[in-house]
C-alpha cells in the first residue's frame, strides 16, 4: 500500500513539473455554448451557399477520344496537359460562367496516360504574382490533385483508360 501511494505521488509531480494539468474550458478542444452561439452574417452564409464547382475532370477517359470535359470555377483559364508526358500541353480554354467546360484537344488521349488540369493565364492574372494565383485556386483541387516537382500543380486528374 505504501508503495502505491509513492507511485501516485511521483506521478502527481511529474505532472506538476512537466506542466501538466487538468484541461479547462479554454483547452476543450470541444467549442463552448458562447462560440456555438456567436452569430453568422448573411454574407457569409450566401458566400458558402454560393461556392464555385472544384476542378473535376468528367470519366470515364477514353484512349483515342479527342475531347476533355469537367467542372471547375467559373471563368477560370485552364489547360488540359499529358501529366505522363512532363504536362504537354493538350488544349485550353476558360472555363464558361455556368463552371463547365469542354475541350477539342490537339492529339487524342494515349492508353494508361494521366490526364490534368492546369491553371491557365490569359493576359495576367488578378493577382500579384503568378504563385499568388495558383495559390488562390487550391480551395478548388479536386480528385487527383498533385503538385509536381518541375511540372507543378494540378488541379485535378484521371487516368485514360
């Protein structure tokens, strides 16, 4: 019994040297009655109501098929690139107001290729750099994102099959 009561009091001052308490309320990791209550305004309610499409690239792709369909946020440059061929470039467009595009592309589609959308520019970008640009559009990756070493990112990708 003694030693039960050492080993609980070695315990209870290694805690109390390594700073180790009982959690408060303010280290919940569960949010209070006040934030659960704290009140949300009619913008952003619409905002979120309103969010654009992310990037998604329609499938099945189809060795030979010589079109790219998808969805992603509307007005948006993009280019459609051979993710397997170091991103070749295969056709581009912006993306139409309704978040849909569809794109003629320069060669068909090459068996077991991964196929992804690039961001695009046409005459700059409403940012100030192009970093800055491509950063603006991560909240819209979609299936398949990736970020490339000597390619870059993409937004989103699928396999030919």
């Amino acid at each position: 019994m003694k030693r039960i009561k050492i080993l609980i009091f070695l315990v209870a001052l290694t805690g109390l040297f390594l700073g180790c308490t009982k959690p408060g309320p303010e280290d919940s990791p569960i949010p209070t009655a006040s934030l659960l209550a704290t009140p949300v305004s009619p913008i952003q309610t619409l905002s979120l109501a309103a969010a654009e499409p992310k990037f998604r690239i329609n499938e099945p792709l189809t060795a030979g098929t010589t079109q790219v369909s998808g969805q992603g946020p509307a007005n948006t440059p993009i280019v459609i690139v051979d993710v397997t061929m170091s991103a070749l470039p295969l056709g581009s467009a912006i993306i139409t107001t309704d978040g849909t595009f569809v794109i003629d592309l320069v060669e068909p589609l090459i068996l077991n290729h991964r196929i992804g959308i690039a961001a695009g520019m046409v005459g700059g970008t409403p940012e100030p750099s192009t970093e800055a640009y491509i950063e603006s559009l991560k909240p819209y990756r979609g299936d398949g994102f990736m970020n490339v070493p000597y390619i870059g990112v993409i937004f989103a990708s699928a396999l030919v099959e």
